[in-house]
C-alpha cells in the first residue's frame, strides 16, 4: 500500500519512473472536479485535433480554438484581434467576463480608466466595480507551458458552470492573451512535434530538447519580446500595449518558464532588487496574491519557491512594466520539458505536468483579484492620486528634449512616449538648458506634474545608486540616452520659462523638402538626419553616384551661404547616367520619404573648404552586406542588426552561417559584420584573407576579442588584476561573483567628429551601453581610436569598481588596417535591443564609410 501510494503520488506531481510510455492525457487531469462544464462549448480536442499536452498546439489552431470559443460563447466572450505579428499570424484578445458585465462592457471599460486619472477617480465607487486581470502566455516561444495552458483557462472560463465560476465572471473582467509571441511560439511547436516519438524518448540530449538556432524563444527578428514592454520597438508590443492602456488592468500574469531542473516560481522576487519607483504597497499585493499561489500549488502537491532569482527591477519586462502602471505585475517560472517529456533531477518532467501548474496558476490569480477585488482597486486609484502629489513637491517639474539637427530621432522618441499615455507637448520657444540649446517646434516638453509620472522618471532620470548588486536583467536604460537626444530636467523656474505648445496626439516628423528647386550640378544632403543612410541606399540601389565630403565647407545656395559639415552627401548631376530631371524627380521623393532637407546648388566653388570637385569629396561605394549567423552566434545581437538593416534602413544583408562562409567565395560581399559569437570553427585564414583583399570586417563586443585572439588584428585588452581575497563565506561566493558580471550599464565616450566614423554626431560625446567584459587599450595610433571612454564615462547603471578602473580610459571603437581593407572594432552595443539610436550612425558609418578611413589613420603603431 505504501509502495502504491508513492507511484501515486508521484503520477500527480507528473514525474513518472517508466519514461518510456505516453501517459493518456484527459481534460480531467487539469479540470477542477467541483465545477460543471456546459456541454455546448467545444472542448479543445474538437478544435486542435488533441489533448491539450499530448501535442505541443501550433499557433494556428490555438487561435482555431480561440474563435470557436468566442463563436460558442458570445455571452461570455467577445474576440478582439489586436493586430498582426511580423509574419502576419494574429494576436487575438479574448474579453471574458459574465453577460451582464459584456451589456455594460464599454461603460466598465471607462470606468475603470479613470481610476487612474486623479482629476476624475475620487468620486467613483469601487465597491461594485469589476476588477480588470490581463492574463497573458508565453512572451518565449519555447516556453510553451503557458500558451498550452491557455486553452484549458479559456475553456474553464467559457463552459465552467455554477455558482463559483458566475460570481467571479461578475467581478472579473479578464484580457486573455493567449500567445504573446505567436511567430516564436508556431517555430517551437513545430520543432518539439516533428521530433516527438510514439514512445517518449526523455534523453535530454536528444535533438527534440535541442531546437536549431535561433529557436523557438525569439519573433521574427530574433528579439526576446519580454524586454520590449517600455522602448515598444517591435510590432508584437505596439499592439499589445494600445490594448493594455485601453484598459489600465490591476493585475498582468505573465507565463514563462525556466531551467528543466527547477520547480515553479511566483513573485515577490528578490525584494532588495524592486524598482525604487515602485511602491512598497506594490510589494504587500503581490505578497497577498502569492498566498492563492500557494495554496492552490499545494492543494495538487507542486513544488514552488519565491523571493529568489527573480527582480522586479527593469521596467521593460511584462511582469515589471505594469508595476509603474498602478497595476501588479506578477511572473510565473514554470520548469521546462522544452519538449514532452524530459529526464531531470527529479525524475522525468511531462509536458501535462508544467501545463496544470500553468492552468493552476491562473485559477489562483482569478480567485486572488476576486477576493481582493477592492483592494487592488483602491490602490490603483492612489497610485495616481499619489504619484501626482509626489510630483507637486519633487524638484524635478519636467523634461525638455529634442534634435534641432535631427527632428525624426526626436519624433521616434515622442511617439515611443506616446505609446505609454505620456502628455507631451510642444515647444513654443527657444531655450537653453544643461548645456544645450533647444529650438522652438524642433523639441518637446514632458511635464512630470501628470499621472504618468512615476513611468516618465522610469524613462529620463540616470540611476547610480543601488541595493543590491546582483541584477537578472539591465541596470540602465535612461531612454533620451539611448536615442542619443540632448534632453535636461527642469525646475520650477525652466519649466516656468519654457512656452507649453499644444499636447501632441502623434509624433510626425517635418516632410523633407528640396530648397533651391532643381539643380544641374549638385545635391547635397548632411549625414546628421536619422533616414540619410536608408536615403544613401536608396540613391545607389537606383545606380546613382554619390560621393561623401571629408571636411567642412560652405557654399553658395539659392537662399545665401550655407554650412556643410563632414559627412554631407554629393550627388553630383552631372555624373549621372540619367537626365537631370529625372534625377531631381528621385531627389524629391528621397527627401520626403527620409525627413531631409535637401540642397540644390549650381556651382562647385565653394566659399571655404574644398570645392565639390575636389579629392575630399570621396565616392562612396554601395555596401554589400554578410553577416554571420547561425550556431553559436547570439541570436539577440545578430537580430537587433537584421532588425535595424531591414525595418529601419531598407536595407539587405545576406546572412551567412558558418559553414557556408568556408565554402563559398566572399568576393560578392563588400561588408562583413560579425557580432558575438563562437567562431572556433569559422576559416580565419579565409576571412584575413578577404580582408586584406579590401574588404570591411565590423566586429561589435566579445567578436572583438576573437578577432585580437585570432591574429586579424593588433587590439589588446585591460585585464582585472587577480582576486587577492583569500578567505569569504562560500555561501558569499555567487554575489562576488555576480557582481562583476556587466548587467548592462550606460557609459560615456569622447569622439573625433571629423573622423568617418563619426560622420553625422554633432556633440563630441556619444553614449553606448556596455553588458560585457571587453576592455580594449588604445591604439598606438591616436587617429586609429576616435571612440575612447574618459576618466569618468559612467551615466548611469551598476558597475563594480573593478571593472570601472578597467573601462576607464579604454577604446570604445578602434580601427585597424589590413593589407587593403579595414577591420572596425566596437568594443560594445551600438545598436542595443533596437531602441540605442543614438549608436546608430556609429554602426552605419562602419557599413558605408568604412573603406574611406585613410590606412594611416588605421595602423596600430
């Protein structure tokens, strides 16, 4: 009997001694027995053609299921499609609630908005006002437990009968998101189903537990979607967050899952590693929460852990980003079978099994808001009403920011606040603020009196001082950083003296334009301008000659004198292969699609600098881009670069995997970009030899280090001196060692502005993000090392004193020549989780300028 009962026992908790056999999967092993189902409503296996967790469901049937619900039960679900993934799979939306609430659903819906306004919240009523929970799944594709799990809450949420399920439908309004991720999830699905065997194999070593790169974690364009919450950069976020602000929910439960040899975690996480913007009441909430947690885990015997790993630090995480939304974002780490059954330190771990704790989960959290349905209402509304009084005495009353030289950089950045429900207005005067002059209608205003408040200090304010060391994701993010914009805080006398133009509803760049009409010998255009290197592509992709001025001159226009600065581009007409007037139709169109301002001239002779004629005016040759993907590269880096290519600059890349590169003929290619990876296996000699033959080798963070190691080029590193600490707790040694680990922080770098690489900065200092240890010396060569970190580079974010003495002083960017073509070293991220625009004319000038930096000015010596 004893024996028996263990078998049983374990069965429950889903590990099971004989691997080998498929367990029969029923919707009784997930359902609660107390509550009736109505026989109308399909179940999942008439919709998917399975059990749910005998198959891993595809992305298209699980929206399958999700309109055959809504179909089934319009009283209890209304099927919202909040837009389209990058591969054009839907993001549905499915609001649950009771058929008196969907009478009402609108008139709720504003309701409980304006529990976040402070000017309107006081006089409502929350003692009969619904509770509004978003309940998403699966932000990473292969952690598939959650979206898995969704088609067992959507089916207990529209067939469940009785007396339970109808009274928390009358005070639960549910936003169900049944897959964050629906490209990354429809990848892994298909993965783990074609390797999956009729007799389970659980080897962990099989290739069904070993997805091919990138995987299945990862959209379209190899991004983890759980850090997009705050910059939006990506389709997948856009849309869902017009959901989430449309709605303003309490609660946000976000389904992940971890390592394979863990258990299940729910927050609070770390409690020394929660925002400080973050109310402690936060905090007490979610504690609250975590007993449902608790007992509806214990009640089926799972394990579980809390207040460990886990942060609540970054506020661009789906279980972080509600928390300074006067809502309670809530994390749930499931462990992994990444497959249907998997060997592991506690036995083997099912696929069904991580499902329930999922479904669990959700059952815990709705019956939590229920049962603290007021609670969790109450503290929405004074999050608002508290926000706005803390911004009544703090001394910061508002930011300015924007680029008079760049206005679409600016209007990215606004439209990003914007996402977020920020006001922002226009400024209707000239001022000048921290060192640099903002003009009026080329920046914004961002009030901090607003109730958007806290959110606004999550995005602007520099963070240095912390109380922990050890982070699970980023310690930095200061967003007008990462745009590279000149931005200041205001006090009570600038925000006085700053003209408040009109809240801005979108933020659209000026419409380029041609001044001087058209031109029978140049247009010339400057580099500062965001789109000028997808202009520049264009203009060649079309066959037209372009030329770059390395030096600073000023001509003669239609409307008087006027300056050009290094890096402005030349096209002259006469060298063209098409008539004038075509080539002024194409100028035209380049300049309103890209936001510039284009100048037509008629003479070469210039007032001061070079005339148009001369060697300084340097061709510029159309790139011709690989880049190294596959096996070993890190998936995230390589897609921020596809990302930025593709969607912002139009611009192709081929992306080549190792073994194809040692195979073909690189003559095709002009440009190589190698981001961090493992290239043990890459043909270096092949390589060096390319570059040699004129090629531009564009190396970013730890690929630097492989290329020094490798004998491509002569960059040599600062190296921390060894540990002399001879005694310490063992229990101390994963803080010492974590501590040194670069989370990622914000650092400051000097630059040469007549150097190519830095064509288009005006202000000689840029701001990079750094997550590694990569410490490069100096060149020899002063010319061959234009980005250099200074005696105090650090903006904001976390950095032990050992490492800063190691970055301190260190070469950012460096170049190196060989034989004929050049190797550019970027000791870190210019282009960071696709919103670090303030590095992307770095990594631009690299693509297009990099054959025009002089061998002298390249040689370590």
């Amino acid at each position: 009997m004893r024996k028996l009962l263990s078998i049983s026992m374990i069965a429950m908790l889903g590990f099971l001694p004989f691997a080998g056999k498929a367990q029969d999967i029923t919707l009784s092993y997930y359902l609660p027995d107390s509550v009736q189902y109505n026989p109308a409503i399909p179940k999942p296996k008439d919709i998917i053609y399975h059990e749910p967790g005998e198959w891993h469901v595809t992305h298209d049937r699980l929206v399958n299921y999700m309109k055959a619900l809504a179909a089934a039960a319009p009283d209890r679900i209304k099927l919202e499609t909040m837009g389209f993934s990058y591969e054009q799979r839907p993001q549905v939306l499915l609001i649950i609630t009771s058929p008196k609430n969907h009478r009402n659903l609108e008139a709720i819906r504003q309701q409980h908005v304006q529990l976040t306004d402070p000017s309107k919240s006081a006089s409502l009523n929350t003692n009969d006002m619904p509770i509004v929970v978003y309940v998403g799944h699966s932000i990473h594709g292969n952690e598939p437990s959650g979206a898995n799990a969704a088609l067992l809450s959507a089916y207990y949420l529209a067939a469940g009968q009785g007396p339970k399920v109808e009274e928390l439908l009358d005070n639960v309004v549910v936003l169900f998101d049944p897959s964050f991720n629906p490209d990354g999830l429809q990848r892994f699905s298909t993965w783990v189903n074609q390797h999956k065997s009729k007799n389970l194999v659980t080897d962990p070593n099989s290739r069904e537990f070993n997805e091919v790169w990138p995987g299945g974690r990862f959209n379209h364009y190899w991004f983890d979607l759980n850090r997009d919450w705050l910059p939006a950069v990506h389709v997948e976020s856009q849309n869902r967050l017009g959901w989430f602000h449309a709605w303003k929910p309490n609660i946000l439960t976000d389904h992940h899952e971890q390592g394979s040899n863990a258990s299940f975690f729910f927050q609070p996480g770390v409690p020394s590693r929660v925002n400080p913007l973050t109310p402690a009441k936060n905090q007490e909430l979610t504690a609250k929460l975590g007993k449902f947690h608790a007992a509806y885990l214990d009640r089926i015997g799972s394990l579980y852990f809390t207040k460990e790993s886990y942060d609540d630090f970054y506020y661009g995480k789906g279980s972080t980003y509600p928390d300074v939304q006067g809502c309670i974002g809530i994390l749930f780490e499931q462990g992994s079978s990444r497959g249907h059954a998997q060997q592991t330190i506690n036995g083997v771990l099912r696929f069904p099994f991580t499902i329930r704790n999922q479904f669990v989960t959700t059952l815990s959290t709705l019956e939590g808001a229920k049962a603290l349905r007021k609670e969790f209402l109450d503290y929405q509304r004074d999050f608002y009403k508290s926000a706005v009084s803390e911004a009544a005495t703090a001394p910061v009353k508002g930011y300015v920011f924007g680029d008079a030289e760049d206005p679409v950089r600016s209007a990215i950045f606004a439209e990003m606040l914007l996402r977020h429900q920020i006001e922002v207005y226009s400024l209707n005067n000239d001022m000048s603020a921290d060192g640099y002059k903002f003009e009026k209608g080329k920046a914004y205003l961002v009030p901090a009196n607003q109730p958007q408040t806290r959110l606004i200090h999550g995005i602007f304010d520099k963070t240095l001082t912390y109380k922990d060391s050890l982070f699970y994701d980023i310690t930095a993010w200061t967003m007008p950083l990462a745009f590279g914009l000149p931005y200041a805080e205001l006090d009570a006398a600038k925000i006085a003296s700053a003209q408040r133009g009109a809240r801005i509803t979108t933020a659209e760049a000026p419409k380029g334009k041609i001044t001087g009409g058209s031109s029978n010998y140049a247009y010339l255009f400057p580099w500062d301008g965001f789109y000028a290197p997808r202009a520049l592509y264009e203009l060649q992709e079309a066959g037209i000659l372009t030329k770059v001025s390395t030096t600073n001159f000023e001509i003669e226009t239609g409307n008087g004198p006027k300056q050009f600065h290094y890096g402005t581009i030349i096209v002259p007409v006469g060298l063209q292969r098409i008539t004038s007037q075509q080539l002024a139709g194409i100028m035209q169109s380049i300049a309103e699609k890209n936001g510039l301002e284009i100048t037509a001239v008629n003479t070469g002779n210039v007032i001061s600098g070079s005339d148009l004629g001369s060697g300084k005016m340097a061709p510029v040759s159309q790139p011709r881009i690989a880049m190294l993907t596959g096996t070993g590269v890190s998936a995230t880096d390589a897609g921020e670069i596809w990302h930025l290519l593709d969607q912002r600059f139009n611009i192709p890349a081929t992306h080549l995997e190792i073994p194809m590169f040692n195979r073909i003929d690189l003559n095709k290619y002009n440009t190589i970009i190698m981001p961090p990876g493992n290239y043990n296996d890459l043909n270096k000699d092949k390589l060096k030899s390319w570059v040699q033959g004129g090629g531009t080798l564009i190396l970013t963070e730890e690929a630097v280090q492989w290329a020094a190691n490798n004998g491509l080029t002569t960059v040599s590193f600062k190296k921390a001196k060894e540990d002399t600490l001879k005694s310490g707790a063992y229990a101390e040694r994963e803080f010492r060692d974590g501590a040194q680990r670069m989370a990622g922080a914000i650092f400051r770098a000097s630059v040469d502005l007549s150097h190519p690489l830095a064509y288009g900065y005006h202000h000689p200092t840029v701001d990079l993000f750094k997550s590694n240890g990569v410490f490069p010396e100096k060149n020899k060569n002063p010319y061959a090392t234009p980005y250099v970190y200074g005696n105090k580079p650090l903006q904001s974010g976390f950095i032990t004193r050992e490492n800063y003495e190691l970055l301190k002083n260190s070469g950012a960017v460096l170049v190196n020549s060989s034989g004929t073509g050049r190797i550019i070293s970027i000791a870190d991220n210019p282009v960071f989780r696709a919103y670090w625009l303030g590095g992307t004319k770095l990594f631009l000038n690299a693509i297009f300028f990099g054959r025009n930096i002089d061998a002298a000015a390249a040689r370590n010596e």
